[in-house]
C-alpha cells in the first residue's frame, strides 16, 4: 500500500522549493527594474489598417 503521507510530504516541499525559485527570481527582476540597469523601452509606432479597396 503506497504511504501517502510520504507522497503528500514530497510534493509539498517540491512545491515549495518552486514557489521560492519563483520568488527569488522576481526579487531579482524587482531589483533589476529599481536598479535602472535595463534597457528602455521604446514603443513603435502601430501600422495604420489596410483600407479595403472599393470596386
């Protein structure tokens, strides 16, 4: 018989080791963005839509 409190104890803490990666890395983002060392973003200017042609 499986010892399902062994398998619930595994996923948990596999669960939290990725919930802490996830957080890890957008402390790091947070700190990239604070920091000012990323490039600036520039928007482009959008196509203007195609006119349908009349017949």
């Amino acid at each position: 018989m499986p010892d399902y409190e062994k398998m619930y104890f595994r996923l948990f803490r596999a669960a939290e080791r990725a919930i802490n990666i996830l957080i890890e890395a957008q402390r790091e983002c947070e700190e990239d963005y604070l920091s000012g060392t990323l490039p600036r973003l520039v928007e482009l200017p959008r196509p203007e839509p195609e006119k349908p042609e009349r017949e």
